[in-house]
C-alpha cells in the first residue's frame, strides 16, 4: 500500500515511438511538473486519494508530441483531531506533564496504534481509549521533567500510514533569585558623608534594607543575622515574609540601634529563601560604626575695616563675624557666639552680625573713656554634642569707638 511520503518511482514501460532525444513531461495529482530525459521519474506521495492522476507527455525533438495518463491511490495517514494537549510546560524543574491527543483515520481500515520515543528511544505506547467510534484518545504521562526533552508520538493505520508528532517539553532551573539593599545612617548629613559610615551616638540607628526578585515563583523570606563574629557586640535573627510588591519583588527592612556599639566595621547578613523551589541566596551589608570626634575650628574671621593696624568700627556701624570648622565624622555642625562685651549676648548662625550701639556697654558714654574690645567664644557641636570651644579674640580683636 502506497503510504504519505512514501517516493515511488514512475516510468513509461515501453519506449514510446517517434525516435530518439525524447523529453518527457509528468504532470503530478497537486499541479507540480516535472522534465526529465528518461522514461522514468522519482515522485514523494504527498497527499493521500485514491486514483490521483498522473500524466507524463513526451515529445521529440520536431514537436510531435504523445500523453500518457495512470493513476496513484494513496493510503491517508491518521488524522489528529484538534490540537494536542499538553498539561504542564515550561515550569520549574522537576514537574509532572502529560501529552494527549485524539485521532481518527479516515479509511476506517482498522484500529490505530500508538508509540512514543525520546529521541529514537521506545519508551512506551501510552494509554489509549476510544470516547467515541473511530476517534482514538491516546496519552503519555512523564511523571519527572527534570531537562528540556523532545518526545515523538507515532501514529499508526492499519496500512501503514503515519502521523508523528513532536511534544518540546521545557522547563528551567530554580534560578534567577536576586537581590541587593543598602545601609542607611538616620544621621543629618552633609553632602560628602559616605551612607556607609555611621557615628556611634545616641538615639543612632542605622536601616538595613534588602530588595529581592525571583523569576520563579513562590514567596520569599528573609531571615535576618547579626551576629558577634561580623562584629555586633550582640546576637541578632528575626525572619520576615512581606508581601509582594507592585512590581513583583519583595522588601525587608530591620531598624538597628548603634548607641550602644563598639567602632569598627559591622555586617549584617539576610538570606533570601524562595520556599516554593527552597533556592536561596545571601546578601551582605557592611556599616563602619566610628566614633564621635571633636569639630575642628579653623578661623574667625570679621569684615570689620583695619584702622591703624587693628580692627576697629563706629559703634553704629555693623560688623559680621564668621566661623570656619570642619567635623571629622562629616556631620553637619552647629555654631553658637556667646559674646562676654557686650555681656550676655548670644548669636546662632555660621555668620553672625552686630551693631554695638544697641547694647549699653557701647553707647557713646560708656565709650568717651575709649575704646573697647569686642570678646566671647565661639562654641561648634554636632548633633552627638560633640564640642569645640574658641576665643573669638583669638582670631580677631574688634575694637569699637565712638
């Protein structure tokens, strides 16, 4: 029985007449043309019919022309109903899956068979039912996908007609867990701290903040460790399974007190566990704990014109006084004036401005004795109280007339 992709070879039995140099002309059953030199030509069977017609017109060399014509029957091979079934792709391995697909042949010659194969392996013929007459239900369950296969299930008629089919069947691996985070100072900073540098001080708390994403799914915990061998002078866990975010990862955050820490640099460790596929990773962050240091100051200085050598002003004039101090843990810095002349005078501010006739002690009376001097001291601190205390006049010295 001629079976779909069968190749059959045609050929005319007796030399035709009409002399030598013919060329023959097969005119096929789906409209192709074939030319060839010699009464025999090669044709795949690729439709199944019965009495599919086939011509083959030869000619010779002055025209004259003859047509044979024959016919080819075909077995059709099976018929898939539908699409096929696949309960189960491209998951995480390992997982379950079966592949299904319903069938029929379309001489009714007899009963269908069924073989599937991973690559050219025979692995099994499947379980076959028959819901309805002529209609074949066949499936192939694979209990363990653990890597990517191919599986092939053949169909078979009952003239040897088949229908095979391929089943890709994927997965992938528990990975692509990633995550990262930061440590956060609740400090007030300037521009030049580094967020990685915390000071020892009170109320100080340093923020470890973990985001994490899984392009598998199942939810994600994280599991918190400080402990005394990263440097805590305490051991710290605690576990927290947030919800998901908007946009698909998860967030976990712990607040830690550092008043009571030693300098040096700390460690906190998170690991992030996906509970559906038991993949984890660990994520690390490091804080250098340092402790407070003194501001430096580094001048006073005035716009107070020199007269004679020395600073001097009207005492209706106005004089600003501006103070310089870096703070060694980069935090930002306060700056108090407390003037002792004029007495109990107390300015804020990096630059500060008086007028001396506003206070008693530079009234015109009180400066008909001469001069007087401007003094006080100058007091920088930072928001641990660390403190540096200065004379103004050990910068400058303003002396104010009338």
């Amino acid at each position: 029985m001629n079976n779909v992709g069968d190749i059959k070879t045609f050929t005319v039995a007796a030399a035709p007449p009409g002399g030598n140099n013919l060329t023959y002309v097969w005119k096929w059953w789906d409209n192709t043309v074939d030319v060839t030199v010699v009464p025999t030509v090669d044709k795949k069977l690729n439709v199944g019919g019965v009495n599919l017609p086939v011509t083959c017109q030869y000619c010779n060399e002055f025209g004259a022309y003859s047509t044979l014509t024959t016919s080819v029957t075909v077995n059709s091979p099976p018929v898939i109903i539908g699409n096929a079934v696949i309960t189960a792709n491209d998951r995480l391995f390992p997982f379950s899956t079966q592949m299904e697909t319903r069938s029929y042949d379309p001489e009714a010659a007899g009963a269908l068979s069924f073989a599937w194969y991973v690559g050219n392996q025979f692995i099994g013929s499947g379980t076959t039912t028959i819901p309805s007459a002529g209609t074949y239900r066949n499936y192939y369950t694979w209990p363990n996908v653990n890597n990517n296969l191919t599986f092939t299930q053949r169909i078979t008629d009952a003239n040897a007609g088949v229908t095979a089919l391929d089943y890709s069947i994927r997965g992938y691996a528990p990975t692509g867990l990633t995550g990262g985070g930061s440590a956060i100072s609740n400090s007030i900073i300037s521009n030049t701290n580094n967020l990685g540098e915390v000071v020892i001080g009170p109320g100080q708390t340093v923020t470890f903040t973990v985001y994490a994403i899984d392009l598998n799914p199942g939810q994600l915990q994280f599991t918190w460790s400080l402990q005394t061998y990263d440097g805590w002078t305490f051991n710290y866990t605690t576990v927290q399974t947030p919800a998901q975010l908007s946009n698909g990862s998860y967030r976990s955050q712990i607040v830690i007190g550092v008043a009571a820490q030693y300098p040096g640099l700390k460690t906190a460790r998170c690991t992030v566990l996906n509970v559906a596929t038991g993949q984890s990773i660990e994520l690390k962050q490091t804080v250098q704990l340092n402790a407070s240091q003194t501001p430096v100051i580094h001048s006073v200085s005035t716009d107070a014109p020199v007269v004679g050598g020395v600073y001097s002003i009207l005492n209706t004039s106005y004089v600003h006084f501006t103070g310089t101090a870096t703070d060694r843990n980069n935090l930002l810095l306060n700056y108090r004036w407390d003037f002792w002349e004029p007495p109990n005078v107390q300015l804020w501010g990096k630059t500060v401005m008086l007028r001396p006739d506003q206070y008693d002690y530079y009234s015109d009376d009180a400066l008909a004795g001469g001069p007087r001097t401007i003094t006080g001291n100058l007091t920088v601190f930072d928001r641990f109280n660390a403190t540096a205390v200065i004379p103004i006049q050990s910068f400058v010295t303003v002396q104010v007339t009338v």
